[in-house]
C-alpha cells in the first residue's frame, strides 16, 4: 500500500470498523541510524543513535498526534535528545544499550517508557 500523486507529504490511514481492530502479523519500523549530532529523521519511526561519544539529538515537534518514536543507543556515548516542545522536561538521556519511546500529542512529545527506568532481567 502505497500513497500517491502529487503532494509531498501525505498520511496514510487503516481503520477498522466499529470495534474491530487492525491486525498486523509482523510490523517493522522505518529505522535510521544518527552517528553525528543533529535532528533525528522526521520521517522514520525508530532512531539508532551510535557514537563513540557523546550525541546531541534534536527531536523537532510532530506532524500527526499519535506520532511514535523509539529510540535505542548502541554507541559508547550517551545519547541526549532534547525535544523542541517537550510535555515534562528539556531532554532525556540514554546511555549505551538503552532506549526510550516517545509519543507526539498534537503539542508536546511525551516520554512513555525507558528501558533505564524499568529492569529488564
């Protein structure tokens, strides 16, 4: 499924009927991968930040409320990643081997899990 003709951004939208649900057997996230300081990618889902040492990412507002990000960092250094609009803080930070979800309200990014939060055993 795609979406065409001839304007640049473009949504896309599944619905289900009454209470019926989209299922999907298998989901993959658009990902890209940040290794110098800058703007995470507005157009994929899921930011791997990977640097040696410390990364400051921008986070600029969403488009669509119900926006999603994930973020992980597989790089020696923290990943710093400072929305411009921002529901709690000023920023998050991730050290090596962590990640973070963040959600687009339609005015604000909200963190809404952190894997240096919560234990994974």
């Amino acid at each position: 499924v795609n979406a065409s003709g001839g304007d640049t951004n473009v949504n896309l939208n599944l619905n289900s009927k009454g209470t019926g649900s989209v299922e999907v057997s298998k989901l993959a996230l658009e990902a890209v991968e940040i290794s110098a300081d800058g703007n995470a990618s507005q157009s994929a889902t899921y930011i791997i930040c990977n640097k040696g040492t410390a990364l400051a990412v921008g986070l600029p507002d969403g488009t669509t409320t119900g926006e999603y990000k994930i973020f992980t960092n597989k790089g020696a250094g923290t990943a710093t990643i400072t929305p411009t609009s921002f529901g709690t803080n000023n920023s998050f930070a991730i050290a090596q081997n962590e990640g973070a979800q963040c959600i687009w309200d339609g005015s604000n990014w909200f963190l809404v899990g952190n894997q240096s939060v919560t234990t994974v055993a």
